[in-house]
C-alpha cells in the first residue's frame, strides 16, 4: 500500500513539475489610485488610466465634445495599480515562476510583496522577471507606480544642452501619437496596457521560434526550424514539429544542457504552396505546432504559421535615378494600399475583430500592403495574423516619427532591447515585407528647418545627426542582421528617403507627396509628380455626420463650436478643404451636404493620385495614400472612420486598386484612356467606347479590340480634343468598357458641369438588393439610412437608361437618397 501511495505522489509531482502552465493575472480585482490619494477605484486590465477614469466617472468620456481640454491633467500624475492574488502549495511548487508583462505604458516600478522587483522604461517592450523568491503560499501583492510620462520626459530634455524637436516625446518610449497629432488628440496615458501572467515551468521552456528558407521552389521548399530554449534541468528532451493539417509528425531527440540553446532542424515540404498577396493569388499557410517533450511528457509547445514566399525590393539605376519595387516570388507586384494609424487613442480597446475588419476593408478595397506607421505601435498579433491570411503585406515601421531622437547609450539599448522583441514576435509573419526605421525623421530634419529654429550651432547639429545615424544606420540595421535570417531581411532607414520638396524624390526611393494638402498644390499636380513608390498622399474628408454625432451634442454641429473645431486636428484643417472645395464643386450651404462634398472631395482627388500613379507603372510602383483609419471620431485623412464606416474615399479607393483599371488622362491635345492591368496574365477582347449626354443620347461611340498584356499599363485608345469640339463636355460623359472593367470619364470639374435634377428609382430586388435608375445623369448618388447598413457600392454615377445593382447588408430602414445636384442650390 504504502508502494504505491509513494508511486501516486512521484506521478503527480512528475506531472506537476513537466508542464508550463499560466495563471492569467489580468482577470484579478485589480483597484488604481491617484499617488498620495487613498481612495482606490476597481481598474480593468489591460486597461489604461484614462479608460478607468471614464469607467468610474470619475471624468467624461474623454471623446466627447472639447473634453479632451480638460483632461489634460492625467498626463502630469503618478497612479497606482495593485491587486492581490493567492496562489497555492502546489503553484508555488514549479520550479521557476516568472512575472510576464507583455505591455507596461511606461515609466513603472513594479512591487512584489513590497519589494521592487522591475522599472520598466519602454511601452513597446516585454517584461519578465523571475519571481518564486518573491512569491508566497497564500495572499500576495502586486502593485505597479506608473510615473508620469511627461515629467521624466521633461527631465530627460534637460540632460541636453540643446532642444530636440517635440520635447519630452521624443525622450519617451511610448506611442507617439499620444503627445497630439494631425489627426489625433493628446491623451498622454498610462497603465498596464497588455496582459500581465505567471508563467510556472521547470525543466526547460522554448523562448521563442523562427524559420529561415534555405530554398523554396515549385519543387521543394527547404526551411530551416530555429527554436531558441532556456533550460533548467539538462538532459534528453524531444522535439516534435507537427503539420497542423497534414498531421506528418517529425521527431527530433536531442540531449539539451542547462542554459540558453537553439535546437536547428532541417524541414523538407514538397510541391509546397506559395503564399500570395492579394489579387494574385491564395495566401497559403502552413501551421505548426512545435512542442518540447521530456520523458513523453510535454515540457513546452507553441504555434507557428508560415507562408512561403520570397520578397525583394528591388532597386536598380535606370535613366531617371534609381527602381524601388517589390518582387513577390520573382513577379514584379505594384503596391496598393494605405498607411496605418493606432485605431485607438486608448490601445486595449483595440480588440481582435478591430484589427481583423480594418484588415479585411484593406481586402475589400483591393489593396495589397498596409504600412504600419511609426508614430503608433506596433500592433497586436491579430493584425498581422489578419494580414497573412488576407494577403496583405506589411512595411512595418519601427515607432520614431516626424523628430529627432536622442543617441545616448541608455536609450540606444532600450531600443535595441525594442526592437529585439518585437522583431521576435513578429518575423516569421509571411506579410512582413519591410522593417522602416523611422517615418519623416530624415525628411524633417534636412528639410523642416528645425536647425533654425531650435537655433542649433554646428557642434549641436552634428550630434543630432550623429545619434540619428547611430539608431537607424547602425543599431537597427545591425540588430536585424543579427535575428533575421536574409529573405527577411529587407530594411529602409526612414520613409521617406528625400523630402517633397526635392527633384530625387520623384526618381529614387519612397516619396510622401504632400504638395496636395500641405503645400495646396491642385490636385491635377499628382499626375505630373509621380515617385518610384508613393508611400504617403492624402487630403481629408469629412467623417459620417452620425460619427460626428457619437461625438458631441447636436447644437455643436457647425464651423465655429468648440466641440466640432475641437475634433478637426490641422491647424488650417477646415480652411484647405473649403479652398480646394471652391476650386471643384459648388460650396454647399447646409451642413449635411457640405459633409458629403467633403468626401466627394476627397475622394475625387484621391481617385486622380491612385490612377496617376498606376498609369505610370512600372516607373512608379506602389501607391500607399494616407491614411487608411481613425484613432477617434475626427476629421482626418481616413477612408474609414473610428466606427469603421466607409467615406466615399474608401469606395473610390476600393475602384481605383481593382486589378484592371480604365484610367483617362488629359495629356496635351489628347484624351489617353490607359489600361492597366495587375494580373499576372494577358487580355484580349474588346474595348468599347462611348459618349453620352446627361440625357441619355448617344453621341459616339466605338470600339476596338486591343490586348493587354500582364502586368501592365498601356494606352488603348487616344481621343484628340480637336474631334470633340461638336460635343458639349459640360454634359457630356465618357462611357468605356473593357470585359467587366467600366469606366466614366467627365470632361470637367463638378461645378463646371450642367447637370439637371435626375428622378431617381429606387427598387428592393430583396431584402439584400436594391436597383437603382434615374431618368438623367445622377451624380454621386449617395444612399443612407437609419440602420447601420453596409452598401457595398455607395456614392456612384448612375447614367440615364442604366440600372445600378446595390447589395445591402441587411433591409435599410427609411433609405435616403442624394445626389450632387440636391446641393447644388
Ligand atoms: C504624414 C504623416 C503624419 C501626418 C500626415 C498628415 O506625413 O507621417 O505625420 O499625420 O502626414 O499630415
């Protein structure tokens, strides 16, 4: 009897001791309180300072109105996060405990049962500490002081002897987007933004996974399997690698010593499948499960997805300066897409399905990279796994933007430490296709004026200069070298690489081209300035008035309240959209269609940039606009906004990504309609052309057979102005088809064309379809309604003796119907 007492226990501590297990401590009581002040309030985790704050109405929500003013006290405080959780004999038995942060926003000490167990300096950093001498059987305490951002910023600024652009920002590893931006408020917040665990293990732990491709063709794919383990206890272990799908289970015995190792295994897939970006292809995955056994007992297991293919950016002399393009297995891809923003000011309200919609609009637009911009942070793994599975690929910036930073050793190995994690957390995703080291920092600095203006001497700017080429020429890049194996690796100091203003940056590199918006350049400008690979542009557009109207009371819905003004960000935001409105369209007078032109606005300008740039591929190859989302209900660059509406941008944008585009540009005497064609193979058929008055007549019409060829841009068809003269352009459109590509081209600006009042037919097919006509042209026909319904086709022309087929998301209550014309009074 007594035998087999001492077998039962042996077993159970054996099986106690083999496994990992956690214990998620985000899910405790948790309470937070003002440093100094006893009054504690329950807190979420992850959770932020302000969001609890709101939650306990202790302020208002800090969205709404002009509150945002008056919030601004939070930043300047120190607050106090603690719980306490009990933990049992048979816990505190594992051999090794340890405390796992995944996110502390920033500055913050951390006190186990009183004693200080971490200071932890980076947002963007993991933070793991090894704890079971702190911990105890029974009731423990955990408490996290989180000083205020702001002042160790301040402190840090006046280790210098000169002024760094944005002040305390830069010194702070923490969103930057917080300190305020274009389209942003400040919210300067802290708090345990990430989940926050115990880790109980004991014999050896896998720390983290990666793969290299030693050789991927149609025949073969040859990876190499790299897992990185922390061992406590040496001796025989297993490794298995097991094909989520296929089930092939490989097994790899290997005698591991005490101490950090890497356990390498040649893995062989045959005929493998390729992963492809959208609109040329599956994004095909292979998932694995890799698990550390020891005596047939799991030790450790985690899970890796893959995507097999290879990237190249590709940057050859040519007449006119230098190629900048991507190879996606071996095929030349033109990237279309857009810039990235936070979707939130307060980061643990961004759940999962946030990520995953704002991924899958970038999909439904035709888009086929996103650019994680570097004023944010770098994004939950949901938003990456999103991408590999949609077909999205990644230029992922590391998180410096619009400043110069300091280069001092301390901060260099914070980030070094930064951008270890997060390279590690996120390399083996298949959409990464580029690591960017800042966003505008080299542009702002050789082109701001900022050595004026902080009135730098000579020694001042060669410093600056020096610990900027510190971090991004040599630390990052040397960092990456050192975890990326080379098909990863493909990294870019800064986007852009020459400012706007600059004649290389049309020839050479990546271009943010703000001479529309920032420099009020017509948007016609877009068609001459084409870069190698535009990875910024923008202009604003109104959000939907409901989404104002979350925001703030009706009565503030005008110009001059300090609600509305409140949530616009630019300092001339409303100023530029009214100028370049005057120059396309008739000035409405009411509020609601003033809104709507807005977008209209938007939306036709950005239609001019995306085709001007695709019409010059291959010299141009990528068109990344800015900016795809909203952190808050704002004003902004967005196609869509923080509640994930479409504004008419985001449906032009969805037009102008199609793969097949019929694209027309005035060039001197002559109309071009261009073709262009992503797809990777050849078209033959015909292309059929039209004139059409407003009223229905048809005036010409033509048509041609033509071949286009793939991956390609050409001229199908060239109008001479000289044959239209009989015509009156004003109320006249360009109807061309080509297959199912259609295309209308207008002869002249919105407010130059005469349009007549349309009587437009609405018929529901059925609950899910809706058919729209109208007797004359109806101008950007913009449905809404009182439910929240997805239109998947919204703010279109419907000609005369045309019937325009919508799809609804669900019935629409009390459906409304405007056009350009109902604004033109
Ligand atoms: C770009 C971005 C942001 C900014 C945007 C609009 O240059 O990098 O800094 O919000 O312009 O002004």
């Amino acid at each position: 009897m007594f035998k087999k007492i001492t077998l039962f226990l042996i077993f159970i501590c054996y099986s106690v001791s083999a496994q990992i297990s956690y214990r998620n401590l985000s899910i405790e009581n948790w309470t937070f309180n003002k440093q100094n002040e006893a009054k504690k309030y329950n807190a979420i985790i992850p959770g932020t300072v302000h969001t609890d704050l709101f939650q306990n109405q202790l302020i208002p929500d800090p969205f709404f109105g002009a509150n945002e003013k008056q919030l601004q006290w939070i930043e300047n405080e120190n607050w106090e996060y603690e719980t306490y959780f009990t933990l049992t004999a048979s816990e505190l038995k594992n051999q090794n405990i340890d405390l796992e942060f995944e996110g502390l926003d920033t500055y913050a000490t951390v006190f186990l049962n009183g004693k200080v167990v971490l200071e932890a300096n980076n947002m963007f950093r993991k933070w793991l500490i090894s704890t079971k001498s702190h911990l105890k059987i029974g009731t423990n305490h955990l408490k996290v002081v989180f000083h205020s951002a702001v002042q160790k910023g301040k402190e840090e600024t006046k280790k210098l002897s000169y002024t760094l652009p944005e002040k305390e920002r830069v010194f702070v590893r923490k969103a930057q987007y917080q300190f305020g931006w274009d389209w942003g408020p400040r919210f300067v917040t802290a708090g345990i933004w990430k989940k926050v665990q115990l880790k109980f293990w004991n014999s050896a732990k896998i720390e983290n996974i990666k793969y290299s491709q030693v050789k991927l063709n149609d025949s073969i794919a040859e990876l190499e399997f790299i897992v990185d383990v922390n061992v406590k206890k040496s001796g025989k272990y297993v490794l298995l690698i097991y094909n989520d799908v296929t089930g092939r289970r490989d097994e790899l015995f290997v005698h591991l010593k005490k101490g950090a190792t890497s356990i390498k295994n040649l893995y062989k897939i045959d005929s493998p499948k390729f992963w492809w970006c959208n609109g040329l292809g599956k994004p095909n995955l292979y998932s694995f499960s890799i698990e550390l056994y020891q005596k047939g007992k799991s030790v450790d297991s985690k899970k890796l997805n893959i995507g097999l293919r290879t990237i190249e950016l590709i940057q050859e002399n040519d007449q006119v300066g230098k190629s900048f393009y991507f190879k996606l297995n071996g095929k030349p891809v033109f990237m279309k897409g857009a810039n990235m923003v936070p979707p939130d000011s307060f980061l643990p309200r961004v759940s999962d399905s946030t990520y995953f919609s704002l991924v899958e609009n970038a999909k439904k637009a035709n888009m086929n990279m996103l650019r994680v911009w570097g004023g944010g942070v770098y994004f939950d793994d949901s938003f990456y796994e999103a991408c590999d599975a949609n077909g999205i690929l990644v230029w992922q910036d590391f998180m410096f933007a619009c400043s110069m930073y300091p280069g001092d050793e301390k901060f260099v190995q914070n980030v070094k430490q930064e951008v270890i994690d997060n390279v590690n957390r996120l390399q083996n995703h298949p959409s990464i296709a580029i690591w960017c080291g800042n966003n505008e920092n080299d542009e702002g600095w050789h082109n701001w004026g900022w050595q004026k203006q902080f009135n730098y001497s000579k020694a001042d700017s060669t410093q600056i200069w020096k610990d900027y080429k510190k971090v991004f020429h040599e630390m990052i890049p040397q960092t990456l070298d050192s975890l990326l194996s080379k098909e990863k690796n493909i990294y870019w100091p800064s986007s852009p690489s020459k400012g706007w203003g600059r004649k290389e940056s049309l020839t050479q590199g990546d271009v943010h081209y703000w001479g529309v918006w920032w420099g009020k350049e017509p948007f016609e400008i877009y068609e001459k300035k084409v870069g190698r690979f535009v990875s910024e542009y923008g202009f604003q557009g109104m959000p939907k008035l409901g989404t104002l109207q979350k925001s703030m009371d009706q009565e503030d819905l005008n110009f001059t309240s300090e609600a509305f003004k409140n949530h616009q960000k630019h300092p001339t935001g409303f100023e530029t959209i009214k100028e370049y409105m005057e120059r396309d369209y008739v000035v409405p007078k009411d509020f609601e269609d003033y809104a709507y032109v807005s977008q209209l606005l938007q939306a036709g300008g950005m239609k001019i940039a995306i085709e001007a740039h695709r019409r010059a591929k291959p010299y141009c190859m990528g068109s990344l606009y800015w900016q795809l989302n909203d952190c808050w209900p704002v004003t902004s660059w967005s196609s869509v906004d923080y509640y994930g509406n479409w504004k008419a941008f985001h449906y032009q944008a969805k037009q102008s990504f199609e793969n097949m585009l019929l694209s027309v540009a005035e060039e001197n005497e002559k109309y071009n309609m261009y073709l262009i064609n992503d797809d990777l193979e050849s078209y033959s058929g015909k292309l059929e052309l039209e004139m059409l008055s407003f009223d229905g007549k048809s005036l010409w019409e033509i048509s041609k057979e033509i071949t286009v060829e793939e991956n390609s841009s050409i001229i199908v068809y060239e109008l001479m102005k000289e044959d239209l003269k009989s015509f009156d352009l004003q109320q006249s459109v360009l109807k061309a088809q080509f297959q199912n590509v259609k295309s209308n081209y207008f002869f002249a600006k919105p407010k130059g064309l005469k349009l007549q009042k349309p009587i437009i037919q609405i018929r529901m097919i059925n609950d899910f379809m809706i058919e729209i006509s109208s007797d004359v042209l109806a101008k950007d026909v913009f449905l809404s309604s009182e439910n929240n319904v997805f239109f998947d086709v919204n703010y279109f022309d419907v000609l005369p003796n045309e019937k325009r087929i919508i799809n609804v998301s669900k019935t629409p209550k009390n459906l409304k119907v405007k056009s350009l014309f109902d604004t033109m009074k």
